[in-house]
C-alpha cells in the first residue's frame, strides 16, 4: 500500500513540514480572497455581542481552510473561530490539532481599514508545533516553528530587549465585551499603564497583527483580556521563537483556553504588565459556561429594560438570533 501524507511525513525528520507547507499555502490563498472582499459590499451579522462581527468572507474562508486540511490530514482535530461559534466544541486534545481564525479583525475587515489577517497554528500533545499569520494587506506572511525560529516574508524575526515598562510601547486589543464594567475594567487597565509612564498604548484592531508586531520588535509588550485561542494560537510560536515570552495575565504559565495573555519582548516587561493589570473574567473556551456568561451578557447589554431586574425575560417578538449566537439560543428557552 503507497504510503499517504501523514504516513510519510511521520517517517521523515521533521513530521510536520507537510502540514506547515499547506498551512502556509491555504493561508496565502485566504489572504487574497480576504484582500479582494475587503473593497466590496458586506452582509455583516452579530455573535456574542454588537461589537462581536462575522461577514460572509469570515465564513468562505474558513470554510475553504478547514476543507482543504480536512481532505489531506483526515484524522486531524480543528477548533476554528465560526465552527465554534456555530456550536462545535473547543477543546484541546492530545490529537494533532488545527487552531484557525479565518479573519482576525473582522471589525475592521467591515470599515475597509486595512488591518486584517488569516491566522492559522497547529498543536500536537496540547504543544503548539507552529503558527502561520498572513497579514492580507501588507502582505507580510508571519511564521513560527517551534526550535526553527520565527519569520517575516523569510526575514528572521526578533523581539525588543526593552526591560523597563516607562520605556515601553505596549499594545491590547478591547475584546468583544462593551458592559459598563468590562469598559470601566479595560479603561483603568490601560490608565494604569500610563501612569506607569509606558511610551504609549495602541490598539489596531487585530490581536494576531498586534502580536505579530510584537514578534518583529515594533512594540514592547502586549495584554488581553476577552481573545480566544484561535486569535494566540499562531502568534504564540511566532513571539516564542522571536525571542519572546507570552503568559497568563497572573505572571504564571500561558494557558490557552483562558482568553487572557500577557506577552512581551523580555519576562521583566511581561511581569511588570501583569502586575499592573486587574483581570477581567472572560471564561474559558472550553468551557460552556463561559457562553452562558457571553449570552446573559450580550442579552443584558441588548435589553437594558432587564437590566435593573438582574435577569432577562424577552418576549416573543425579540430577535435574539440578532445579538446571540445560534449555540446559545436553548438557553434562553
Ligand atoms: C478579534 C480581534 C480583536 C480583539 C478580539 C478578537 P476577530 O478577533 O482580534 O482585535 O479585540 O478579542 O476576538 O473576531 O476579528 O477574529
């Protein structure tokens, strides 16, 4: 019997090249359809909140990536950004693992501001093996693999040596909550990095270029609360192998699932951002409860006539479809 893909690729030497190539491949081909879409008309629809977007473009190519890896890596596992919010399980096993967002940024892929990406990483043993960015715009493409260094359109990657926090330019990312206190939470975050007299914070709308940024020494350090693991996935390997360090926002070891990162170009940097910092509980992906939290968020942010009470009682003709994603309708029943 001819040997298949996986079966050659896990006799050579390194047993992931195949799936890297294709991922750099299907995430160059993803680019240009996002790059064409970006100047056209969209049909843009809400998830887990009205700053929360997906548009049909998100859904095409994710649908084109998972596809095309299905076919050739037949036994692989996927967590994608749409298939989870259409209800698919997020959860990290053991099982060679794809971790894909098809458009990250699509709030801005919406306005037509030029800063989106295909982000595409790849775990095996719950260890992230390596990560592929394209930055569809610019055309930069972003890769990491893990003990072979990270990338930029094949120029070598390394991140700042920046020590200090008052030297250093930091960037984060909103996340999809807008509630007064997840507002307020996210505003004095970044208050108390300016009094901390960091250079500067930004935020450009797309956690994996923002990370990417990172990764290539444009900026010191970066935090979020409320992205998910499709959004650190790939970026993690990318900063790694820079030269970086990402962790949870406690200082302790990054957990992927825990929609909380702190990464930065040095580990004094890194600390002393998380020192900074006051968490924002956003959940786990792996776990339900987190959507349960989502909903009841999103339903008290939509239905303010609800809010005073603590509790929402919607009524028939209500849209909730409109502001709640399809998975978390049951609930609400
Ligand atoms: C989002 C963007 C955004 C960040 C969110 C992400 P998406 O990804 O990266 O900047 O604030 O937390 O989920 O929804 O555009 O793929």
């Amino acid at each position: 019997m001819k040997p298949s893909g996986e079966d050659r690729e896990a006799q050579a030497g390194d047993p992931w090249e195949e799936c890297f190539e294709a991922a750099v491949q299907l995430a160059l081909r993803a680019g240009q359809i996002v790059r064409k879409a970006l100047s056209e008309e969209k049909r843009v629809s809400t998830k887990t909140s009205a700053a929360d977007l997906v548009t049909e473009t998100d859904q095409v190519v994710e649908d084109l990536i998972l596809s095309e890896l299905h076919q050739r890596f037949p036994s692989h596992r996927f967590i994608a950004e749409e298939a989870v919010a259409a209800g698919a399980k997020c959860v990290l096993t053991a099982s060679p693992t794809w971790i894909v967002d098809p458009i990250d940024g699509t709030c801005n892929f919406v306005h037509r501001f030029p800063t989106v990406a295909v982000s595409i990483g790849f775990a095996v043993d719950q260890e992230l093996e390596f990560g592929v960015i394209h930055d569809c715009t610019e055309e930069r493409l972003y890769t990491g693999r893990r003990g072979r260094g990270a990338f930029c359109n094949g120029q070598r990657l390394h991140v700042s040596t920046e020590t200090e926090l008052s030297r250093a330019l930091v960037l984060t990312e909103i996340g999809p909550r807008r509630d007064p206190a997840t507002l307020k939470l996210f505003l004095s975050n970044m208050e108390r990095l300016l009094r901390a007299r960091a250079h500067g914070v930004r935020v450009i709308g797309s956690s994996t270029l923002a990370l990417c940024h990172l990764a290539s020494g444009a900026a010191d350090a970066y935090y979020q609360f409320g992205l998910h693991c499709w959004d650190l996935a790939a970026a993690t390997v990318i900063i790694r192998e820079a030269g970086g360090v990402v962790m949870d926002t406690s200082g302790g070891p990054l957990d992927l699932m825990s929609c909380r990162v702190v990464a930065a170009g040095t580990r004094e940097v890194a600390m002393l951002v998380a020192q900074a910092l006051q968490t924002i509980n956003y959940g786990r992906d792996d776990e339900r409860s987190h959507w349960t939290h989502v909903l009841i968020t999103c339903s008290l942010d939509f239905f303010p006539e609800c809010k005073s009470q603590g509790a929402c009682v919607l009524q028939p003709e209500v849209d909730v479809s409109a502001v709640c994603p399809p998975p978390l309708m049951p609930l609400l029943k």
